[in-house]
C-alpha cells in the first residue's frame, strides 16, 4: 500500500503539469531566433534618420536644440545637428565640452560625423550613422552587422562570456545570445574615440549598452531597444529605441573619402604630397 500511495502522489503530481507539458513540448512552443537576413539582399533602412527615440519613463538621449532647425543633406541649404543641453541626464562636464562643440558648429565649421571622417562609429553610435543601409549576416557563432556607407563592421558574438580583460576597442566587447525572438547583446570595454549619438555627446570607459533586437510589423521593421548606462556621464541610464525598415538592395563596395579639409581637427592622416 505505500508503494501505491507513492506512486499515486507522484501521478497525480504529473497530473499537475500543464497539458503537453515537459521539456521537448516547451522547446517546439518556444519562438524561434529571429531571422534579420531574410535574403542575401534584405536591407534595414533607418527610421527617423539618426535620431534615437525615449522610451516612456526613461531620462531622454539628447535631441535637436529647438532653437535651431536642422536640414540634413538633400534640397535646401544643409545644417547640422546642434544638441539640446538643457537635457538634464547630462553631467557638467558633457555639457561644457559639448557647449564648444555646438558653438564651433554655428561659427561655421562642419558637424563631425564617423561616416565623413571614415572612422567606427562605437556602440550606439553605430545606430545613429546615416545615409547608408544596414546588413545584416547571422551564422551559428556570430552576427555580423554592415553599414553600407562606408562598409563599417561590427561583430556580435553569440553564446560567449565576455574577455576576462578586455582592452577597450572602437566596438568594444559585444556579446549576444537570443532569447526567443530576440537577439539580446551586451557591450563593455569601449574606447572614449567614439560619440554616443549624432549629436557629438562624449562618453567615458565606463560605458554599458544593452540592446535587444526583434523584428515587428510581421518582419517589416526591425526594432532596437538600446539600455545606456555610463556614470561618468550620465545621471542616470537612460533607454531609446531606434527602428529600420525592410528593403532590398545589393551589398557593394564602398570606399571611403574623408573630408578632412572642412571637420574638427580629430586627427585624420593626411598626405603632405600626392601619390602619383
């Protein structure tokens, strides 16, 4: 008889489970990896230019100072983007260097960007970079990130820790694993060479970003949620969400020309002699 009462205790605790239940069922319920290629030719073209947006609840990422209107390449007069300082996640000596920064702009001097100076963009700065499209190249391993303005690369790699010592890089140390229909990537060890955003905004060692990308809209938009956290910067860490829509286009080489002529001095090598 206590075999029986043993043995109906555990049935009945089987019973508890939930129908189909058991570690294969929740593997076929689980959704699977996303799938940013789609096609070799699948492009991610970004929403809303370089511009990240808050989400709800979060401190906001710096944005257009609207006092002056900002007219990106295309029919009119070109101007650049001039950051907002009244944003007060900003610590004081973000604002004092961006300050001169904005004021050197309005003086006449071109808005540096990463594309036009044929440098890495860093994390999230790589999001922000625009007039290109975004490729997308996913393997077991790693997933490889193209822009395709001037062929600037970034590699996630999946299902790793993070170096024990890592040197702080342009891209940093980004590792990823998905979680469901989410690619979830984490970024430590950037360099201070890179800017947050298009807005210029400078950033220290310290610097996390979290990001969690997922395909919406039935596969038509591409969605980023990007979690920044650097408390030599920022007040408090802060959340945007940047968004691309799907396109077709084929992947080319691209060479990069700076214009070292009319940017900020940011140390672009240049020749003091022609080639040939």
């Amino acid at each position: 008889m206590k075999t029986n009462k043993l043995f109906l205790t555990a049935g009945a605790a089987f019973l508890m489970l939930p129908s189909g239940g058991g570690p294969q069922a929740a593997a076929r319920r689980s959704p699977a990896p996303p799938d940013f290629t789609i096609s070799s030719e699948t492009t991610w073209n970004g929403i809303g230019g370089g511009e990240f947006y808050p989400l709800p609840g979060s401190p906001k990422p710096v944005t257009q100072d609207p006092r002056y209107h900002y007219t990106p390449n295309g029919p009119g007069q070109a101007s650049y983007r001039i950051a907002d300082l009244t944003n007060s996640n900003l610590q004081p000596w973000v604002k004092a260097r961006m300050q001169k920064d904005n004021a050197e702009v309005l003086a006449g001097k071109i808005g540096y960007t990463p594309r036009s100076s044929c440098k890495p963009a860093g994390v999230p700065g790589f999001m922000a970079m625009g007039g290109g499209s975004l490729f997308v190249r996913q393997s077991p391993s790693e997933v490889t990130l193209i822009f395709d303005g001037n062929i600037e690369t970034r590699h996630i790699y999946l299902n790793v820790q993070h170096a024990a010592h890592s040197k702080p890089s342009w891209y940093g140390d980004s590792v990823g694993h998905y979680e469901g229909d989410t690619l979830v990537v984490d970024t430590i060890a950037l360099n201070t060479r890179t800017f947050i955003d298009a807005y210029r905004t400078p950033h220290t060692e310290k610097l996390h970003v979290t990001e969690r990308w997922r395909l919406i809209d039935n596969g038509n938009t591409l969605e980023v949620v990007m979690s920044v956290d650097d408390p030599g910067t920022f007040n408090q860490p802060w959340q945007a969400v940047k968004r691309y829509a799907r396109g077709t286009k084929t992947l080319v080489e691209d060479s990069c020309a700076e214009n070292n002529e009319i940017l900020f001095d940011y140390g672009t090598p240049k020749a003091d002699k022609p080639d040939f």
